[in-house]
C-alpha cells in the first residue's frame, strides 16, 4: 500500500522530471528580454550609501565629470548586478507559476562568473537579455544556470555579463 508521503513523492518527481524536460529544450535560447531601467543619480546615491562605497567617481558629479575617464558619475557594478530581479522579471508575482510548474519554491544559488565589460553612466538605460545554458537535477528539484546580458542602451558592450544559478523545489 503507498503511503501518502510516498504520493508526493511521486507528483514532485514527476514535475522536478516534466521542468527539467521543458527546460532543456530551451537551452541556448533567449527565454526572456527585459524591461529598459534607467539609471539616476539618487539610485546610484541611495546603493552608496546602503553599501559604504562612496567612491566619488560613483557620487560626485562635478568631479565625475571633471576627473573621470566616463564624464560623468557611473553606477557600481554590484549596482548593476543587484538589479538582475527587476531586469529579468524574476520578482514579478506570475513569473514563479508561469517558469516553474509544479515546484514549490526557488533559491538564488549563485554566481558562476560576473563581469562588467561596460561602465553605465548616469542617465543611462539597462534591460537584461537571458537564456538557460544548463539545467541538471539535484536532490527534489532542478539546478538552472543562466546566462543574463545587461545591455546599456546604444552601446554595443554590455554593462555585466553573468552566469547565474537558480535552483527551484519540488
């Protein structure tokens, strides 16, 4: 006779199995381009301030526009790298149901490689292109790596370029 526990066992093997499938077909495909941000002056500001890094080239204009390589104030790279949720849509409250079926929850697992080929001035506008390059099983659920490119608008190198994991429970 099975047991209740081991019905659910069943359900979330078969979702962890059907999420993988879907997933895979995918790779190498751009699953997702994100919504154009622009980027101020009090939003490099308030991550200053929040982070302690009050580097002038990051919060002071004049002198950024003066000393600095750029012209102008730039955003920190971390700042960039902060705002993967918004730029990916991945905190919007249908984008859980609608990437995931059938799984209960996901984690940011980390980071393979970042880099930040581009500075992003002030002023500047960002959106996220993204793509699945890998999707492995892991104990009742799914590990995702993907590939996310913050391009800056008008210019053709990116502002970061990263290698993000995501791991989502059955």
């Amino acid at each position: 006779m099975t047991g209740e526990s081991e019905l659910k066992m069943d359900k979330s093997d078969i979702a962890t199995t059907e999420l993988i499938d879907t997933l895979q077909r995918q790779i190498g495909q751009e699953i997702h381009l994100g919504p154009w941000l622009q980027i101020d002056q009090q939003r490099i500001d308030d991550f200053a301030k929040v982070t302690g890094d009050l580097q002038w080239i990051h919060i002071d204009p004049d002198r950024a526009a003066s000393e600095s390589p750029y012209g102008a104030t730039i955003a920190h790279g971390y700042l960039t790298l902060s705002l993967l949720p918004y730029l990916t849509e991945s905190n919007h409250p249908d984008f859980f149901s609608k990437n995931y079926p059938g799984m209960k929850y996901r984690v940011n697992y980390g980071l393979n490689k970042v880099r930040f080929p581009a500075p992003v001035k002030v002023g500047s506008k960002l959106r996220a292109r993204t793509e699945i390059q890998t999707v492995v099983a892991v104990k009742n659920g799914a590990q995702i790596c993907y590939m996310i490119r913050v391009e800056i608008e008008g210019n053709d190198k990116p502002a970061c370029v990263a290698e993000f994991l995501a791991r989502v429970y059955a």
